[in-house]
C-alpha cells in the first residue's frame, strides 16, 4: 500500500473510532459498532499485526456486550422501579417510534411508551410514572455502559497498536 493510500486509510481508522465514541453516546449511531469497524480495517491495512483476529473477537464481544447492556439496562430499571412487562413493551415501541423524531423522540419515546402501556394495563397513573422513571434510569445506566466499553475498546486498540 503506498504512502498516500496508508495515511487515508489511518485517517479513515481515526474517523471511525471517533464517530464510534460518538456513537456510544448519540443513539441514533452505532457506536461500538463502528469503534469495531475502524479497528478491522486497521487489521486489514496492517495485515492483522498487531491486531489479530484474537483482540478483534475481544472487541466483537465488547461490542455485544455494549448492546446488551444497553437492552438489559433499560429493562432493568423498567422492574426495578415496579414496572410490568408491558412497561418494558412500552418503552421499545416507543423508542422505535422515537427514532422517527430525533434525539427527542430517542428519549421521550420510550418515556412515553412505557408510561402509556403500564397505564393501560393498570390504570394506575401512581405505578406508570414509577415505571416510566425507571425507564429513563436504565437508559441512562445504559448509556454510561456504553461510553464505558466504547472508551475501553479505544483505549485496548491504542495499547495494543502502540505496543505492538
């Protein structure tokens, strides 16, 4: 690969890991998943020295890991704080429907979702809100937890790159 060629596919490699920390934070970009992307070109440009097809499946499990969390988070502060499975429902419609509406609809949607579904299935506007809140609490864990790993899997490929 020549010079010029090296230097854009680096800077694509740069481009990715930062629209990826991004990403972990904005949920409308998939973060850890374009973390990963940036370090398999890397891998591709560098013929997988120093990073292998070993330290990719790590960053593969990060990456699940990230989304998973962030699924479970939410569901988990949804029971936490004494919401249904409806509540839960709720709240995936809504971010769903969210998605149509922008950073605000990424939030409000699954607010609103989990706030209207625990109050049709128990009419008890007490309970909803509470299940409600809960869901904006495991989005936020959810979110940390992906900053968290997003910034973990940068700084593994940094280590990993710089020690060769």
């Amino acid at each position: 690969m020549t010079g010029g060629a090296l230097a854009f596919a680096y800077a694509v490699v740069a481009l990715l890991l930062a629209v990826g920390l991004i990403g972990s934070v904005v949920p409308a970009l998939p973060g850890t998943i374009l973390i990963l992307a940036g370090a398999l070109l890397h891998g591709f440009v560098t013929d997988f020295d120093p990073i292998g097809p070993g330290r990719l499946a790590i960053l593969g499990l990060l990456t699940a890991l990230a989304y998973g969390l962030d699924y479970v988070a939410g569901a988990l502060g949804v029971k936490k704080f004494g919401g249904s499975r409806w509540a839960i429902a709720g709240a995936v419609v809504g971010a769903l429907v969210g998605l149509f509406f922008g950073l605000p609809g990424l939030v409000l949607g699954p607010l609103l979702g989990s706030l209207g579904a625990e109050y049709v299935s128990t009419r008890q506007l007490k309970t909803s809100t509470r299940a409600a809140l809960g869901t904006v609490v495991g989005l936020l864990v959810g979110a940390v937890a992906k900053v968290g790993i997003g910034l973990a899997m940068i700084a593994l490929f940094f280590f990993w790159v710089w020690s060769g």
